[in-house]
C-alpha cells in the first residue's frame, strides 16, 4: 500500500522539490537514509519522483517505485513531469469542487437554522431544531442544548441527540474554567472533565472530540451547545470553528428574538405593578377559549367576583 505521507528530509521527494523537476534513482539500496516505503514481499529498488505544478506553483509530487534495478529511465522522467502538470491541474479543480460544495452546504445549514428562528418564538422548540440543524452540519454524533437562567446563573439541558445519561442542572460559578470559556463567546474545544458532576456511566463513556458553542449576544449569556464525534482525536476531520461560529450566531440571535418577543408580549398582557393578566390577556385568552368550545359544541361558564371595598386597596396601594 502507498505511504500516508513523504518526509520532507532524505527522500527523493525533496530533492524534487529543490530541483522543480522530475528526478529518479536508479538503486535506492546505495543510500541507507533515503526514504522508501517497505514493502511484505519485495523490496524497491529504484524510485521516480515528480512534481505535482498547477500556474507554476508546486503543490505536491508524485512518487513511483519499482522492485528492480534501473527501473525507470529518462523518458519515464519526462512522461512522468508531463502528467505533473495535468495531474496538478486536476487536484487544484478538484479542491475548488469541493470547496464550493462545502460553501453550498454551509449556506444551505445556514439557512435552515434561520428559518428556524423564524418560524417559531419557543426557545425550546429553537434550540432543538437548531441542534438537529448544527449536529449534521458539523458531522457530530451526539448533541446537547443548553438555556441559561440568568437569575440562578446555571444551564439547563433543553435538547439533547444520541445522549442517554441524566444532566443535572449546573451552576457556572461552581465551574470556573466552563465559566470562563462559556464567557469569552468562542467556540473551543472541551473535555468531560469539565463536567465532574456527570454520572459514573457518562465519565465510563465519554464525549470524543468535544466542541463547546457559547450561546450570546452583546456578551450576554443566552445558553450552550456540546457536540461530540466518535472519531479519534487524530482523525483529519476537525470542527471548521468559524463555521461553527457562525452558526451559533445566528442560534443565538434567534433566542434572543424569541425572549424579546415573549417579554414585550407579557408586558402587554400583565399589569405593571401586580404582575396579574390584564384586560387585553383576560379578552385574548376569552377569544381563544370561545373558539375552541365553538368548535367542539360546547358550552362555556364565566364568573364574575366583587370584592368589598377594593376601592381602599386599590387608592392606598395602587397607585405609586
């Protein structure tokens, strides 16, 4: 099988790389320090190697090993440059495909998650949704969503994907690095020993490969998400961190619509001083109620209660 990769030090390959051209040995035995792939049942004897050039810039270099002696000539050295160049021609395409795939699915993520955010003024139904949305566009395994409660400073898990063990409600000031991290707004990569409260299952099984999204707007805290992958941490895929930025971003604007929108609507639907439904929530929630026992032929009570003398509860108290 071919090498994963060629060491720029005492191989051929560098001396390509030196050279701008195609370069062969015709015995790679005389010189013990070069580089060459081992082989079960032969040994190379001779290799070519070269240069992989797309507008005049080398981006890499192609290598080919024979078991014999002598096995390549000049003319194998010119033919060999020639396809260099188409080769490298070909790769630097291919790389601009898939960049624009890349960039065409991240817009098509990005797009998801707002329409999302759109669509609904539930926090819980955002972050869920969202999640599913950021999970398959990072290629993780599991998800999990977290709201903030500013009052109480802890993060509670709202949404979760392929995770079965209880998460307990936590403080952030018991955790001061998860704090911190969580503060800064950036995603970062994460450790479960950030999370000591976990249970003895979860700590036996844990997350690989974690990536924490802060979730705020004009650094204020609005939640988090944890995504994890399967894959080993030498793995070539890793998280694309402006992407994944990005997308928290607009989770978080998202969250912060849906608060601001369900804050204005109780401030028009509850009395400033008492906290109580007032007039306009007593009629909208009448209306709703009407309509439903409309539809289903049934009938509705309503009940009216006087109290005596609130007129010297609401003179002395209700008025500041």
């Amino acid at each position: 099988s071919p090498p994963e990769f060629i060491p720029m030090e005492n191989s051929l390959a560098e001396q390509v790389l030196a050279a701008k051209t195609a370069l062969f040995i015709d015995d790679a035995s005389l010189d013990p320090k070069l580089f060459r792939p081992q082989l079960v049942f032969s040994e190379i004897r001779s290799i070519i190697c070269a240069p992989l050039i797309n507008d005049q810039q080398i981006i890499g270099v192609i290598e080919a090993y024979s078991h014999e002696r002598a096995g390549f000539s000049e003319h194998d050295a010119r033919l060999l440059k020639a396809l260099g160049h188409y080769a490298g021609a070909a790769v630097t395409a291919a790389k601009l495909y898939r960049e624009t795939q890349v960039r065409l699915e991240e817009e098509q993520y990005l797009q998801q998650i707002t329409q999302t955010s759109v669509a609904t003024i539930d926090p819980d139904t955002i972050l869920t949704q969202s999640l599913n949305h950021l999970k398959s566009a990072l290629h993780a395994d599991i998800g999990l969503g977290f709201l903030y409660n500013a009052a109480k400073d802890s993060m509670a898990l709202k949404a979760s994907i392929s995770w079965h063990c209880p998460f307990p409600e936590f403080s952030l000031d018991q955790y001061p690095r998860l704090a911190s991290l969580v503060r800064d707004g950036k995603p970062v990569k994460g450790s479960m020993d950030m999370f000591p409260f976990l249970c003895m299952d979860c700590m036996q099984n844990p997350l690989q490969n974690m990536l924490i999204l802060p979730l705020s707007v004009d650094r204020r805290i609005l939640g988090m998400l944890i995504l994890s992958r399967s894959l080993p941490s030498s793995s070539s895929l890793s998280y694309r961190m402006s992407f994944a930025e990005l997308l928290a971003q607009q989770i978080a604007l998202g969250l912060e619509k849906a608060y601001l929108y369900n804050q204005v609507k109780s401030m028009a639907l509850s009395d400033g001083l008492t906290g109580l439904a007032n007039r306009l929530a007593f009629r909208e929630s009448l209306d709703q109620r009407l309509m439903q026992l409309r539809g289903a032929g049934r009938q509705l009570a309503l009940l009216f209660a006087d109290i005596d003398d609130f007129k010297r509860v609401n003179d002395t108290l209700g008025h500041e």
